[in-house]
C-alpha cells in the first residue's frame, strides 16, 4: 500500500464519514503489521483513535490543497467514519487489540432485516452500523397526497418501505395529512407508518394536518402517538432565540386546534414509550456479540444526552459525561460515546445547545475540559478520559453543511454566538446553500409584509468579531440588505414599508429606460457606462427625500 494513497483513501473516508476498511488474509501479516504503515501527514497512528483522528490538529495535515483537496475551513469531518480491519483467517488477538478495536466475528445466519414494517426496523439496522437497503418509491409519497390507497397497498406489497421519502423527506403519511385522507391514514398507521417522522423543515404530519386544518386528521394522528409538541426548524425568525412552531401555533382553525389543546398529553407519553419498548425488544432479539451490546448501550446513551442537552439539564449532562470518562479510566478503553455525539441529522451537543439557546450547556462544553486537569501532572499532549469526553468541535457541521455559527446567527442566539467566536468559531464556513454565517445576518425583504427584517443585533456580533480580526470581512464593518455593500452602511434601508415603495419605482423606471435602448440598439446589457452607478444614487437621494418628509410631519 503507497502511502499517498492511504493519505487519499482516508480522507475521502472522513470527508464522506464512510468506512475504510484494509483487508489481510491471516493475522500474522494483517493487523499485528498494521503499525508499520503510519506516518504523520499520511496515515497517522491516530486513526485507531476516534477521537484524536477526528481533531482539527490531526486532520489537518493530511490535507493537500496542490492535489484537489479544499482548505481546511472548508474540510468537514463526519462522525459516522469507521477504520476498520478485515481478517479472513483470523487467528489469537493480542489483549491490546481489544484498547483499540471493537471484535466482531462473523460467521453463521445471517439476520434477517424485515423488510418494510415501520421504523422499529430502521432503528434495528441503524444500530448495528448495517444501515437497512429500503426499497424507496416516491410515487408511494405522491399516491399518499393523491389519497390512492390501491396504489399505496400494491406498492407496499411490492416491498417498497411504508415510509419512503420523497426529496424533501416527506412521506405517504405526511402527504396525506396534509390532504386530509383520514382512509389513507387509517391503513398507513396499521402498517406501522411513522406518526412523528419530520421532513427537512423538521414539519410532522400532524403540523402538516393542522396548517390545512384537517381536525379529523389530528385526532387520528393524535391516537397513534403523534408528538403535538414537535417544533419545527424555521419558526418565525425574530421570535424567541431557538425557538419553531407547533401544531397548535399553526392550526388553521378554532376545531384543530381544540382537538390538539384538549388532548391528554400523557396517552402521548403511554404510546410513545409502548413504542420505544417495542422498538428495544427487537434491539435485544438481534443482540448476538459484544459488538452488538455496545452498539445498543451507545445509541440510548447518545438519546440521553441529546435529549438533557434540549431540555438544558446542564447538571445531569455533565454528570452523565463524567460517568462515561470514568468508566473509559477505569477499564483504559475508549469512551462508549463523547459530546461529540450527534442526533439523527448529524448535530453535535454542542450544536443543539446552541439552536436551543442552553448557555449554561455551551460553557461547559467550552470550558470544563480547560479545568478539569487543574493540579494534575500530565506529560505534553497527554489528556484525562474527561478531558477527551468533553472535547467539542468548535466548528463541527451538521449533515448539509450548517456549522455551529451559522447556527447560532440563523437562530438570533447572541449572546451564546460571541461566546462561540471567542472559542474560534468560524463565521466564513458555508453549509451545502452556500451560505455562511455572515449571510445569514444580512437584513432581510419580507416582500409579503413590506418591511425590511433588522438583523443588525446579531449582525453586530460578527461586526465586532471582524473589526477585532482586522480580516475586513464585512467591508465597511456593516453589512446590509442582499449582498451588503458601502451604500447598505451609508443609508440603512426603511424598516417602514418605503423600501418596497423604493423596489417598484426603480423597477418602473428601469422598464422606462428600456424601451428607448430597443428603439436605438443600445448597447446588450444595459446602456452607457456608470448608468448603475447613476441609479444607486439616485436610489439613495430618493430614500433620503422620504426620511425628510417624514420627520417634517
């Protein structure tokens, strides 16, 4: 194996958090050779330890910019990356393979996955690192909106899964909540079709049936053990940090939102925890090895975690974690998981604590592991278990891209979002829109309400960030409506509606200057020099002329 070509399998493996696996037919000249490949730059002794491979300080040097690699602030690491060797003959391990490796032997039937019976079976294969193949039908999304109930039952017996996703991860259940098909409901509950699976705006299908007012809908949904409690992702931007909307926010009418208000909450809590058992009772049918116990221990204690760090029980967290970094010292084996645990769409503890707006749950991920080594004596880059538990990547990404900054600005966290930067966080790092941190806190035009959204508050944040790196980011240091610019700083636009006035005028002037360039064969692209420069101006002393008059009166 050259070593250039590890160097470029391993970090095509962290980008896309796949599994590199190396292959050796006896033990002898596999994995007790292993240790003769590493080389830092290349393939670094680190890659049998998580969490030092997945470190910034590690990575980074495998990066080569001159052979097609990106920039390290562009370069994302995905947890789900595995290094993993395969032994055809294998034969006595070593004890310390064990620090190192979980063992898995294979051999014998193979289980059997279960085809598409709801997400009791996603659960199971996401378990066991086996992700189940689902046969994917969008046109079983489409028939759910379309109410087609044949169609849905000779695809499903056809083997597609219950709920396939079309490419906004909407589901038949979801489509037909939105369209009110209480028959179409009926048969996709009995199947066991998720009542709580979101799509991309994090919108369950009971929000979907409350929009368009479907109280009939609700109740069924309700019955099943839908959450009325799922907020979305979006919300109304400018509310409350952190906070979305849920079914009852959105509720169309007086009867939805009587039927999602006067429901017992606790029959929600009853048929959620029935289906959490069911789903745990299948976990421990298909747990065979060891590997297979530790992948069940680590997907609980990564709920837990994830759900302390929502509900912003900072001292049951931070108790939970010392308990796992406890345990990895006291048996000198690597963490069953760290905070740098994730949820389903790849977001870290530290991430959700700041969409949540935990501030006491962000300073201890920030700044328990610089105190908890205080009096020890460690030798130059030797850390505690504790230490390690705590470690969180200040600049980690969620699955499309979204870093902890753009996080912390989209939601209007400001005060949680200087604490980031002053951690190092990094505002420049665009999500898979292309778009960053300092996108997200330009001023917005809501041309539905024609008013411009103020976003300077958190705008301010970055301002002083950047006036403090001297890196002139923002250009003036102020960034205004669309792409920013000197004239943004020079002349705010009007939060009262004149903005919109200002658009259509322009709008009708261009319109006007047009028609004679047609007449004339002007030149292609829009007459005379500095003409654009002309309208900016005259744009500017038109919004001045408006703010005069006001104060007039």
């Amino acid at each position: 194996m050259e070593k250039s070509k590890l160097r470029k399998l391993l970090v095509g493996c962290l980008k896309n958090g796949s599994n590199m696996t190396v292959k050796y037919r006896t033990m002898e000249n596999g994995i007790l050779n292993l240790t003769r490949y590493f080389e830092p730059g290349f393939f670094p002794a680190e890659v049998l330890k998580k969490y030092e491979i997945m470190d910034e300080k590690c990575w980074s040097g495998l990066l080569r910019q001159d052979e097609g690699d990106p920039p390290v602030h562009d370069f994302s690491v995905m947890d789900s990356f595995v290094f993993m060797v395969v032994i055809e003959e294998p034969g006595e391990l070593p004890p310390e393979v064990h620090n190192y490796f979980s063992v898995i032997q294979c051999g014998g039937k193979k289980a059997n996955s279960g085809g598409g019976n709801g997400n009791e079976d996603d659960a199971v294969e996401a378990m066991f690192g086996a992700k189940e193949i689902k046969k994917n039908s969008k046109d079983l999304v489409e028939f759910g909106f379309d109410g087609e109930l044949e169609e849905i039952q000779a695809l499903v017996d056809k083997g597609y899964h219950i709920d396939s996703e079309d490419g906004r991860s909407h589901t038949a259940l979801s489509e037909a909540a939105a369209q009110g098909q209480n028959h179409v409901i009926e048969w996709l509950l009995k199947q066991g079709a998720d009542p709580n699976m979101c799509n991309d705006q994090d919108r369950s299908p009971m929000y979907r049936a409350a929009f368009n007012g479907h109280s009939a809908t609700i109740q069924l949904l309700l019955e099943a053990g839908a959450d009325r409690e799922i907020l979305d992702k979006v919300g109304k931007r400018g509310r409350t940090p952190g906070s979305g909307e849920r079914p009852f926010d959105v509720a169309k009418d007086t009867a939805s939102r009587e039927v999602i208000g006067t429901w017992d909450y606790s029959k929600t809590e009853a048929l959620m925890e029935d289906r959490r058992k069911a789903i745990l009772k299948k976990l421990e049918e298909r747990i065979r090895t060891a590997a297979d116990r530790e992948a069940l221990a680590r997907m609980l204690i990564t709920q837990e975690l994830v759900n302390k760090t929502i509900k912003g029980d900072c001292e049951g967290l931070k108790s939970q974690l010392i308990e796992i970094a406890d345990e990895a010292d006291r048996t000198n084996r690597r963490p069953i998981v760290t905070c740098e645990a994730r949820n389903e769409r790849g977001q870290t503890l530290l991430s959700l604590a700041c969409q949540y707006g935990k501030k006491e749950i962000v300073e201890l991920l920030l700044n328990h592991k610089t105190t908890c080594e205080e009096g020890l004596f460690l030798d130059p880059g030797e850390h505690t278990w504790e230490y390690r538990v705590f470690s969180a990547n200040i600049n980690s990404r969620e699955q499309k891209g979204w870093n902890i900054t753009s996080i912390c600005t989209f939601h209007d966290q400001k005060t949680i979002l200087r604490l980031i930067l002053e951690a190092g966080g990094d505002p420049t790092i665009k999500n898979s829109y292309n778009m960053s941190a300092l996108d997200h806190a330009k001023d917005e035009l809501d041309a539905a309400n024609n008013v411009v959204i103020d976003r300077s508050e958190i705008r301010s944040v970055l301002v002083e960030w950047d006036n403090n790196q001297g890196s002139n980011l923002f250009g003036t240091g102020k960034l205004g409506l669309g792409g920013g610019g000197d004239v943004a700083a020079e002349e705010p636009l009007p939060k009262n509606g004149t903005a919109m006035e200002m658009q259509l005028e322009m709008q009708k002037e261009d319109a006007a200057m047009e028609e004679p360039k047609k007449k004339t064969g002007g030149k292609k692209g829009g007459g005379k020099k500095g003409s654009g420069k002309a309208k900016l101006m005259n744009a500017k002393k038109k919004i001045s002329a408006v703010k005069g008059i006001k104060k007039k009166k």
